[in-house]
C-alpha cells in the first residue's frame, strides 16, 4: 500500500484555524490567513484535520482504511 | 472542471465544482454536512435513492454541495416538500437539513406534523443558534440572556429544546451530536437513516461569526472546545445524574419504532384495490 501523506487543497481553504488548534502535534500553522502544512514529517495520520476541517481541505491519503 | 483535490468521499459525493461553498470560515455546517455524507455512505445508499430537502437558510445551502437528488425549497417548508416526495415515491431515502430558525420558527408547524405522522423522514437540524445568513437575529434557539443583532441586552426569550420537541410530537428517532462530536453525529445519522419512521437528529453547530463573536465566544476552535467540555452523553447522566448538571446532553434520546406513514396509506390503497 502507498505510503501516507497528508495534502492541503488551498483554494478551498479559509484559514479558520480549527486544523490547527486540534492538530496534537503541531503539524499544521496558519501563514498569510491560509494553513500551512509546515512540519509534515511531524504527522501521525490521526485524522482530526480532516475529521473537522469545514471545508474539505485537508486530508490524507494512502494506506488502507483499517490503518 | 473536475476538482481533484481533494478526499475519495468529497469526489464521490460532493459537486466540487462549486466548491469551496459560501459559509465563513470555521462554520460547522461543513464539518456536519460531512457527518450526513459519510453516514450516507456507511449506510451504504445508492446516491439515485436519496433526496436531500432544505429549506432556506445558512444550513441550507448543504443540499447545493451534495451530489444527490436535491431540493432546495421556500424558508420553513422543507419537511413540506419532503412529505410529498416520499408520498409520490417511498422508496426514495429523503433527508431533510434545515436549520434552527428554518425547523423550529417559519417551520415549527411543518416540523411537529411530520414527527407526528412518523413518515420515513430523516430530518437533520444544523442548530448554529442563530439567524445566520440575514445578519445575526436571535432565533428560537438562542439561549436565554445571549446575545444577537436584535438583542443587544440579552435575549429574553427562552429557547426551544428541539429534542424534546420532536419527541413530544411523535418523532419515534430522536437524537443529537455536535460538530466537534463529528462521530457520534456521523452514528446519529446512520441509525436515523436506518430508521422506518420520523428521525430527529439535532447537530449543534457553530456560528463564528455572529453567535461567537456577539457573545465572545472565541475563534472556531474555542467554540469546539466548548462542545467538548460542556457536552455530555445521555448514558453517562443516566449512571451519574450529577454530571449532567448544568451541561448540554447528547447522544441517543429515543428510539421507538412505530407504524410508518406511507406504509399505513399503502394499507387502505390495497383495500380498495382488492
């Protein structure tokens, strides 16, 4: 299986900053009103950026489902 | 123009061409139309079986995002068109979003009839506390004493329980999640829809803002946390009543199945076809 990443699609984001207050690991910032996926190598693939993100903008993928 | 960036589900489900949709940044109706799209999906049905019905509203903006069969109707009268759609064809899954004001002001009428016919309606209610799209007016689900453009001293009415409303007038599904609690919404969902009846589920949303902002609330995330630290699941008070003191309660509240609607109408169709 392909190896996970985590991707941004910063046309539809809006910089609220709920990404970034729920991330556990400090991954994501908000830079120039936008987030930022500043530190990915940080990431656990938890989830909870794209659980909440409002917007469809953050998520991941690779992996399988039960993962 | 096909957008590819992003989710397997948003591509399945969403018309993301007219994608990103209008709502402020770090409203939950996104993270709750998402809870409604992935239960859809859980439950496993076909996108041609399902018709999303809203009313007028922030929250109903939803069903534009949505690639099912969709409608969007007059302020209040979604549950109106939604039982005639499920009349005309009730093999149709027909949900309806609506918001606080759209159910329970414009709408209430339509909302206790529907429940009290039990007719195989998922309802879901974005409830973000507030008219959002018209400028910030309190609506039936402001809390007492908050406050809104139309009630700069404090709001005195008092607010609706929609819950308990809905299960008062015969919703024989009744349930309520948040948007930080995305999960249970998301399971909410799934049995509303897997319900033969009138299903209730009440989704607390969030209004950064106009709610937040007129009651210092807190960018987005603080008002996430607020749900975190002030809800409290209905199993958890029924053990330990002391912890529900003074908290929002959520999770399942009822779940009684009784005779469907258009079941009980096919009933006297057959009669006379005999």
């Amino acid at each position: 299986m392909a190896e996970k990443s985590l991707l941004q699609n910063k046309d539809w984001c809006k910089g609220c900053g709920v990404c970034v207050g729920f991330c556990p690991k400090q991954v994501l910032v908000i830079e120039n009103e936008k987030c930022v996926i500043a530190y990915p190598e940080k990431c656990i693939f938890c989830g909870q950026c794209e659980l909440r993100c409002p917007d469809n903008a953050i998520y991941i993928v690779g992996g399988t489902k039960d993962e | 123009m096909t957008n590819t960036n992003c989710n397997e589900m948003t591509q399945k489900y969403y018309r993301v061409d007219r994608m990103p949709h209008i709502w402020c940044p770090g409203c939950g109706h996104g993270t709750l139309m998402n809870t409604v799209v992935r239960a859809i999906d859980k439950v496993g049905l076909n996108k041609d079986d399902v018709v999303v019905v809203s009313g007028i509203g922030c929250s109903s903006r939803a069903p534009g995002y949505m690639d099912f069969n969709t409608l969007h109707t007059t302020h209040g009268r979604a549950l109106a068109f939604a039982t005639g759609i499920k009349m005309a064809n009730p093999k149709l899954h027909v949900i309806v979003i609506m918001g606080d004001g759209d159910s329970s002001a414009i709408g209430g009428n339509h909302l206790i009839h529907a429940a009290r016919r039990n007719i195989d309606i998922t309802t879901i209610v974005f409830n973000n506390n507030i008219y959002g799209m018209t400028g910030g007016q309190f609506s039936p689900t402001t809390p007492y004493g908050d406050f809104a453009t139309t009630a700069p001293f404090g709001n005195i009415d008092k607010a609706f329980d929609l819950c308990s409303l809905a299960q008062g007038a015969g919703a024989t599904y009744v349930g309520r999640g948040t948007a930080y609690h995305a999960p249970l919404m998301q399971k909410l969902i799934e049995k509303g829809l897997e319900n033969k009846g009138f299903s209730f589920i009440e989704g607390l949303s969030l209004c950064p803002t106009y709610y937040g902002r007129k009651n210092k609330k807190g960018n987005a995330f603080k008002m996430h946390s607020y749900f975190k630290d002030n809800c409290v699941d209905i199993k958890v008070v029924e053990k330990n009543p002391e912890k529900g003191e003074n908290k929002i309660l959520i999770g399942e509240f009822y779940n009684s199945p009784k005779t469907e609607y258009t079941e009980g109408y096919q009933v006297i169709i057959d009669k006379f076809q005999k």
